[in-house]
C-alpha cells in the first residue's frame, strides 16, 4: 500500500492511499481527498488506466502514465479532474505489470 506521498499542502486534492500491486496494479482501491471530502475507487481497473502495455509479441511491459476516467468522477468533483490526474500519477507508481493480459 502507497500512503500519502503528496507534498503540495495547498493542493485541493489530496492523496490519501492506493492498495494496487503485482498481478493487477489497476485493480485496488483508490481514496483521495479532494476539496475536504473523501472519495473512494474500488476495483479501480474502470477507472484508472496504465499507459503502459506489452512490448512487440509479449517480451514484457512497459511503464506508462495513467490515466483516468472522467465519467467516473462524481459531478461535484469535475472540476478537479486534471488535478485529479497529476495526483494519481504523482503517488502511484507507473507501469503495466501484464495482468491483463
């Protein structure tokens, strides 16, 4: 589990905890605190997605920023969507582990 490794304090969205890990690094549970309210992804495979994949006929993987769904942050939250994005790629570690596959 990576816990709250966020350093900007003046962030309106907070970095609270992320449990994905090795066979599937998308599928975790997800919170992050964003405008002083919790927010909570579980089985986080719909809403993040690895920018990393499978390298030529299945040699291995390669790492990727993620990216996240839009349709899946609550409406009152939108607004923080690119905010969003920046703290999950500055607190959870790149990569496409091939579970996936």
């Amino acid at each position: 589990m990576i816990v709250n490794r966020n350093e900007d304090s003046n962030s309106l969205v907070k970095f609270v905890s992320y449990d994905g890990r090795y066979p599937n690094l998308c599928s975790g549970e997800l919170i992050l605190n964003v405008n002083g309210k919790y927010y909570t992804w579980k089985s986080c495979c719909g809403f993040l997605h690895s920018g990393g994949g499978i390298q030529g006929d299945y040699e291995g993987t390669y790492s990727g920023e993620w990216g996240i769904d839009y349709g899946q942050i609550p409406d009152e939250i939108k607004e923080f969507a690119d905010e969003i994005d920046v703290c999950v790629n500055d607190n959870i570690p790149w990569g496409c582990c091939g579970g996936c596959i």
